[in-house]
C-alpha cells in the first residue's frame, strides 16, 4: 500500500490514516478499512466508560482487548485519552486494516510507548480462545486475563461473546459490546432474531427498548453458560446500534438472583397494553387483560426485565463527559441524562405522536406538559433516550389517554 493512497484524518486527539477512496464512501462491509465519523459517539462513551471503570470498580492497570479494531481509531484514542493502560491487543481480521493501524500507531507517536501495544490479525473469537488459554492456570505462560473487553461487529455480536466470557476477567470485568442489525433485534425480521438470539421480538413503537433487552438477555445468558453472569451499567441505543457495557460477576448467589431478570413482555395488538412478566412462560396471559382480546395478544422474549442501566456509573460518565468537553459533549449530555431518568421506570414507552394519532387529536402536546400532569396526578414519568417523542410512565393507558384528551377538551374551553 503506497503512502499516497492514504490520507490523515482527525478525531478528537487521534490521528488516523484511511484509504483516500473511502474518504467520501458511505460507511459499509466494502470500504477497505472500515471508518465511520458517525460512531465518534460511541468511541467518545466507550472511553468515559474505560475512565469511570477504572475509577469505580478496577483500579488496577488495565488489560484491553480491542478484538474488531477496523482503522484502530477507538484504541488510538485510549491510548492517547484514558490513563492507566497496562496493555492493549489492536485486532482486526482484515489484512489491510492491521496496516493502517501500524501506520496510524507510528503517526501519533505510540511506537515506544511504555504502554504494550499488541497488533495482530486474527479471527476474534481465535484471539479470545488464545488469551483464554494463556491465562488459563494449566498455561506454561500465565497472563492476566483482560480486564476490558470490546466487541464491534458487522451486524450481530452473539458468535463472539462465548469466547470473550472465556477470555475476560471473571470478577468486574468489563465487557463491551456493540450491535448493529437493529432490523433484527428491532423485530423487522423476526426468524432471524429467533436465530441469532433465540428470542422472538416484537415491532412495536418501543421495538428498540426491546432489541436492547434482548440482546441483554443473550449476554447473560452467554455469560452462565460460562458459569458467570452480567451486571448492566449502560444500554443504549443511537445511530442505528446498541451498545451495553457490562461488569461480569461470579458469584452463585448473584447469578440465581440474576435470572429475576430474565422475563418476557405481553403485548396487545389492538389496545396497545403492554407488561412485562417475570421468567415463567405458562404464566403469560392468554388474552389482553385489558381488552379482553385474544387473537391480537402477542409477546416479545426471552428478554432482560431488570435494570439496564447503573445510577453510579451513569453519573460518573456525566462528571467526565462535563470535564472533557469532546464535539459530540452537549448530545452526550443529553443521552446521558434521559438515561438516567429511566432508571427504576417501567418498561416500554409510549410515542405521544401515535397515540394522538391513535386517539384522532389535531395536534400533539408538548412533551414537558403532558410529563407535568402526569407527575401531578401522582404517576412516575420520564423521558426516554430510545425516542425522544415518547415518555415512560406507570400510568395505565386508558388514564394516559384520558389526560390527553382532557388537554384538548382544556383548549377548546380557552
Ligand atoms: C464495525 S467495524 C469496527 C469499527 C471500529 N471498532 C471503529 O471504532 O471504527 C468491524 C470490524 O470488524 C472486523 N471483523 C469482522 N469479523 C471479524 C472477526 N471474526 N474477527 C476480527 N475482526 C473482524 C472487520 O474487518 C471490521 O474492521
């Protein structure tokens, strides 16, 4: 590959080399070295999610695997923006993608770094199994096992994530993982999901809260296959990916107080009603408990029906975001802060746009007003990061749609 076919670009402190012809190509599978400016979002949080673990939960030097490092943008910029990297693996399949990330080391000066910076090009799930064995007690070279991490697939992660619970620390490891065939999870093409994650989804106004519990329920349950399980710390969706980080943990008691999480949702077609139940599917409802509807009631599961988020750690990427001032902060801000107002919310959200549609209103009222009159009459209400036109509430929808017809009856009286 000759010089002249690269160019050099920036994000935030990374320099880093790219094809010039995939300069302007839309971000797909056939761009030489995959790039996308896009997914700055994504790096910008995987990092403040690298600094917060390390100030949380691990204080000592981190071990990170970067197993689908493309153009090696995510882990230049750890190298150049998190503090107390021990050691890092920089893998990608694709030949030409461990070039650029050779190049792109030297062009920020990485070279001689103090920080072990191991390059290589291997098959994920090869890479993960080669560290599971040099950190296995019967290896003649014991290493520590990584205490971070990332996969960034193509489309669906779920063939990777055995390994990497073989591979990853079993204790407060922390595990990032990101999803990109939201069509899937998001119930556009429901056999595939059933495939892929063994799980049957819904496509509903709140699919994407959905997709993301059920690729929560997959992690876990990957995780006790290996005889661990998965402390949530933040889902989240934006641009077309899900993204979880998680910590794994070991402990017996804790993985059987886990599978609380695993349950399903009962969806109506027809009303619209919609709860979640716990993991015992004899008990799911055989007709809409609020319409009484039978061939119109569905459901969405196996999923993850517990927290998907953790207050602390939200908190603290808040704190390091304000500090950090990156480009895409105030947008960070904002996501953050709708995530942390789901906490302890129920599940499933409600789209003021079609339910007034629904309910045949000439116009849809402001979020913050319909949020202040349910907040009155003594319900929880948040906001959602996954639909910034939707709110969560433990109101029941009939009171829901009574409170937006009561705002139209007030301003046809003004
Ligand atoms: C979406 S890109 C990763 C983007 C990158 N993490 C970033 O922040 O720009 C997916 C990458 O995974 C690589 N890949 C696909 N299958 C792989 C596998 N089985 N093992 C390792 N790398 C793989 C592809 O070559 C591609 O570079």
């Amino acid at each position: 590959m000759e010089k002249k076919d690269l160019i050099l670009i920036r994000e935030n402190t990374a320099e880093i080399y790219v094809h010039s012809s995939d300069k302007d190509s839309i971000p797909s599978k056939s761009m030489h070295v995959f790039y996308n400016k896009k997914m700055e979002l994504n790096r910008d949080i995987s990092n403040l999610a690298v600094m917060a673990y390390n100030e949380l939960y691990n204080p000592d030097k981190l071990i990170i695997v970067d197993s689908m490092a493309a153009s090696g943008i995510s882990s230049i910029r750890m190298l150049k923006e998190c503090d107390n990297i021990h050691t890092i693996y920089i893998n990608d399949v694709n030949p030409l993608a461990v070039e650029l990330i050779h190049k792109s080391i030297s062009a920020n000066e990485l070279d001689n770094s103090q920080i072990q910076i191991i390059i290589s090009r291997k098959d994920a799930n090869f890479l993960f199994t080669e560290i599971a064995q040099k950190t296995s007690i019967e290896s003649e070279v014991l290493l520590k096992k990584p205490n971070i991490i990332s996969i960034d697939p193509f489309g669906t992660p779920n063939l990777y994530l055995d390994s990497a619970f073989k591979a990853i620390q079993r204790i407060n490891g922390l595990l990032c993982v990101t999803a990109t065939d939201t069509a899937v999870l998001f119930g556009i093409r429901p056999n595939a999901c059933i495939r892929k994650y063994m799980s049957k989804p819904l496509h509903t106004e709140y699919c994407k809260e959905i997709g993301a519990r059920i690729l929560l329920n997959f992690i876990s349950r990957m995780a006790n296959i290996n005889g661990m399980g998965i402390f949530p710390l933040l889902t989240f969706y934006a641009n077309h990916f899900v993204r979880i980080f998680c910590l794994t943990l070991k402990n017996k008691n804790r993985i059987s107080t886990s599978f609380n999480n695993y349950g399903y949702i009962v969806h109506c077609k027809k009303c619209h009603y919609r709860k979640a139940f716990n993991r015992n599917p004899l008990q799911l409802p055989r007709k809409c408990p609020s319409c009484d509807n039978i061939e119109k009631i569905d459901y969405a599961g196996p999923l993850w029906i517990g927290q998907m988020h953790h207050e602390e750690f939200i908190n603290k990427l808040i704190d390091l975001n304000n500090n950090l001032k990156y480009y895409n902060g105030r947008r960070i801000h904002k996501l953050l802060n709708l995530v942390i107002d789901e906490i302890n919310m129920p599940i499933s959200y409600y789209n003021l746009h079609k339910l007034c549609q629904r309910l045949k209103l000439p116009y849809v009222p402001k979020i913050e007003e319909i949020i202040q009159i349910i907040k009155k009459k003594g319900y929880k209400v948040s906001r959602t990061h996954f639909d910034y036109l939707s709110i969560k509430t433990n109101m029941d929808l009939i009171s829901l749609q009574n409170c937006l017809l009561e705002i139209k009856k007030k301003e046809f009286v003004n």
